[in-house]
C-alpha cells in the first residue's frame, strides 16, 4: 500500500507478500485501497474508487464520511473540503452497483470499435460531424447510436443517460465539452482489465450478442458490377488532362513560414469542374490532393476528368443524372481516412501550420485509392473531398517510376516523403505540374512506394445495366 505522501508502504515494511498471495490480485488491490481509506490518502478514482466501494458498502455512508473526516483531523493531512478530494465519490455512493451498466456500455463499445477495425482516435474523428475537434454529449449519443453497442431495446433517454453518465465526469474535468484525447481515456483500460476483457471476447459466444452493424456508413452498391465489362463502352470518356491556372484549386497547406530545406504546398482539387464548358459535360475525380513543388498557386494541375459524350453538344440538355451515378459506382468517395503522418508543429515563424497526412480507406476491395489528403490541423478531411477508383483498372508502377517529390528534411519529427508517379507526359523536371502523391513515412520514408496509376491514355466506359452488365451507348 504505497502512500501517495510520504512514499512509504506500510505492506512492503512488514516483508514481502507470502507466494499464496501473490496471484490474488484483485484482493491485494482491495487492501491496498482499505488500507489507504484508513490512512486518510488520497485514494485513487477509477478502478481504486470501485475497489473501495466493493469494500465499504456494508458501512453506512454518513457515518463512512463523519468517521473519516474525524480521524483525517487527528492526521497531518490536507484539511480541505471533502467534496473537492478525488475520492469524494466514496462519501457520496453507497456502492458501486450504479456504476455497472456504463461499465458495461464502455465494454461494448470497445468490442463494437474492434470489431470494425476503428481505433478509439478514428472513431471520434468519424463521430465529430462538425470536425471542430469538440462534442457535447448530446452529439456524442446520438453519434454513438450508430455503432448500435447496445440492444436495439434500449430507450433513448436511458440512452443518453448511459453515455452521459459514462462520459459526463470527464467532460466536467474537460470543460463541457470532449476532446479526442479525453474520449480516448474515457475508453482506454488498465493493463489488468485489458487482459480480461481479451480473454472474455476470446472465449464469449458471440453469437450471444448483438451483432454490430456491418455497413455503419452506406456502400455504393457495386458488388454485381463487372468493372471489367465496363470498359467496352464508349459513353463516358475518362482521360487525364492539364488545369492551367489555379481556378477551383484551395491551399490547404504549405511550408511558408517554415524551416523546411524544399518548398512544398498542397491543394484541394475537389472544386474544380473537369472539362466541363458550353458544349461539354464533364466533372473531376478527385483522387486525393495534390503537391506541388512550390509555396505558390501551380501554374498547371495534373487531373483526371469524366466527360459524358451523349449529354454533350450544343444541342444536349447536359443532364449530370447519369454522370453522377457513374461517379458514386465507380468511384466511390472512401468511408473514412486513416492518419497516415502528421506534423504537429511546424519549426519556424508564426505562419508555420501542423500538417496531417490521411490514406482514404476504399468501400471495399474491389476499389483502391490513388492518392492521399491533408488538413492543417488533427481535423479529418470531408470524404466527399476524394474519390477511389476500381482496383481492376490500376497498374501498380514500377518502383523506378516512382520520384520523391519532398522530404520533411530540417522540420522534425518522425521522418517523411511525398512520391508520385507521373500518368502522363511532362510529370518530370522543375516545372513538372501539381500531381497526386502517396506518403512513406518512418525507416522507409526513402524506399520507393507502392503507387497505384490509371492508364495514361484515354479510355471509356458506360453504366452497368440492371443485372449489372454495361449498357452500350446508342
């Protein structure tokens, strides 16, 4: 029972702990925790808290208070009002019974979370619908309901009575509002508990729960699509073409204002309208941002486009119905980002700005992404911003094609560099257009990456029919 004051253990002063005892960890705990409660120490909350509970709920809770605060009088202890201490809890619960259900909620969301590969970090990006880097806990329960961690039975206000009692006190030591960092607190387990709950998932039939929701977000619907079949058509033209100018492109960072040895900006391509113009109906496909090797506006802007040759002419209603549906099958927005790199803070003058680095996960393996995203900030990109592409028409480039754009070299930090490889003519030299990029971070942040390109030339495709099979244009 090691004191918090005076780094004593009145335990380990009577000799060390007979071998019977030395498995029973949880009844240790619970004496070290009585023994501090009787010492006046500021009892730890959490786990410690319930531990204490466990033990004194047999005692009545006004005579528990008065009987503690007498003895703390007679001790050289801090005299301060008992409802500021962190074991104020103890004097104001009769046990820890309450506490069982949002324990219970905690532990499935933890499940719910693993199940579907998100980490407590991803999650709360994917919840915080306003990207401001805060919730409320109304936000929070009603973003958590998504995940469905608790039975479909559940009403809503014991709902949100649940999460805000599971949530609600470190909100209060927060502020009123959560952060990523606190969410993941409010998550993460002690090394004890971790490996009960692992070993409880392990052995637990979970056909017994609840499944969780396989698609939380809506998946295009392009599992009976033959992407093969697609390209025997000749409706839609996909072709890569050069943007003069900086018309529709948004910095979204750069180094100005940092100590980086090679200039580096990168740019939002998600407002730009393709080859669209009078007679032409057309859109890009964002397939992440682009880097240009330079602070300012680049002067020409590698970019794949669609144009609809049916709806296009002079003459045409220039109806984007159909375009539209092209783009959802095909290419898809990703279902959420992973942070691939992240630069926390920039080394230099006061313009300088923390830069992440996000990989888009595609809807499924049928689809593949081809660039990257970034944000001045820990806030996660719009996934309505990038655009993946069918993995059946992407060639993997060969690691001599691929050239290393930039370095983080003289910023700090983990180790970065930005590549791409060119899909059409003119991507090499100093005036080499903004193009995508891929990151590799780390040991490997010199090692050629894995890019995925689409064909250099232009190709065409159609929509699927009903039963999946492309409709030929007429």
């Amino acid at each position: 029972s090691l004191d918090s004051l005076t780094e004593d253990s009145p335990l380990d002063a009577a000799g060390p702990l007979p071998d019977a005892a030395a498995g029973q960890h949880h009844q240790l705990e619970c004496a070290a925790e009585v023994l501090r409660f009787l010492d006046c120490s500021m009892c730890a909350r959490g786990r410690g808290g319930g531990a204490l509970l466990r033990a004194l709920r047999p005692t009545d809770l006004e005579a528990r208070r008065w009987w503690w605060l007498d003895v703390r009088a007679c001790r050289r202890r801090p005299q301060g009002p008992w409802e500021q201490l962190p074991m104020a809890e103890v004097f104001l619960k009769q046990d820890e019974f309450g506490d069982l259900a949002c324990k219970a909620l905690l532990s499935r969301l933890r499940w719910v979370l693993a199940k579907q590969g998100l980490s407590p970090a991803d999650a709360f990006r994917r919840l915080n619908a306003s990207k401001s880097g805060t919730m409320t806990l109304q936000e929070l329960a009603a973003g958590l309901a998504l995940f469905r961690p608790t039975p479909c039975g559940l009403q809503p206000p014991r709902w949100a009575a649940l999460v805000e009692a599971a949530f609600g006190p470190l909100c209060s030591e927060s502020g009123s509002s959560l952060t990523v960092e606190v969410f993941k607190a409010g998550l993460a387990l002690a090394a004890p508990e971790a490996a009960l709950e692992a070993a409880t998932a392990e052995d637990a039939d979970t056909a017994a729960l609840p499944a969780p929701d396989p698609t939380p977000w809506p998946l295009p619907a392009v599992s009976s699509v033959d992407l093969s079949s697609a390209l025997a058509g000749s409706r839609f033209r996909v072709r890569w073409y050069t943007l003069k100018g900086a018309r529709g492109l948004a910095c979204v960072w750069s180094t100005e204002g940092t100590v980086a040895e090679r200039p580096l900006s990168i740019w939002d391509t998600s407002g730009t309208k393709g080859e669209s113009g009078l007679t032409q109906l057309g859109a890009n496909v964002p397939l992440g941002h682009v880097a240009s090797a330079g602070v300012q506006a680049p002067e020409r802007t590698e970019l794949l486009g669609i144009t609809d040759q049916r709806q296009s002419g002079l003459f045409r209603r220039h109806d984007p119905d159909d375009l539209r549906r092209l783009l959802d099958t095909f290419f898809p927005h990703p279902v959420r980002f992973r942070r691939a790199w992240a630069l926390q803070h920039a080394i230099g003058r006061s313009k300088a700005r923390p830069l992440c680095l996000w990989e888009p996960v595609p809807p499924s393996d049928d689809f593949a992404a081809a660039g990257f995203a970034a944000s001045a900030g820990d806030a996660e990109p719009r996934t309505d911003s990038v655009r993946c592409v069918p993995k059946a028409w992407t060639t993997v480039a060969s690691l001599e094609a691929a050239a290393r754009l930039w370095t983080d070299a003289g910023m700090g930090g983990c180790r970065a560099s930005l590549w791409h490889a060119g899909s059409g003519p003119g991507m090499a030299g100093a005036a080499a257009p903004a193009t995508y990029f891929v990151v590799r971070t780390g040991a490997e942040a010199a090692q050629s990456p894995e890019v995925r390109l689409l064909p250099p030339e232009q190709f065409f495709v159609d929509l699927p029919g009903p039963e999946g099979v492309s409709q030929s244009s007429v």
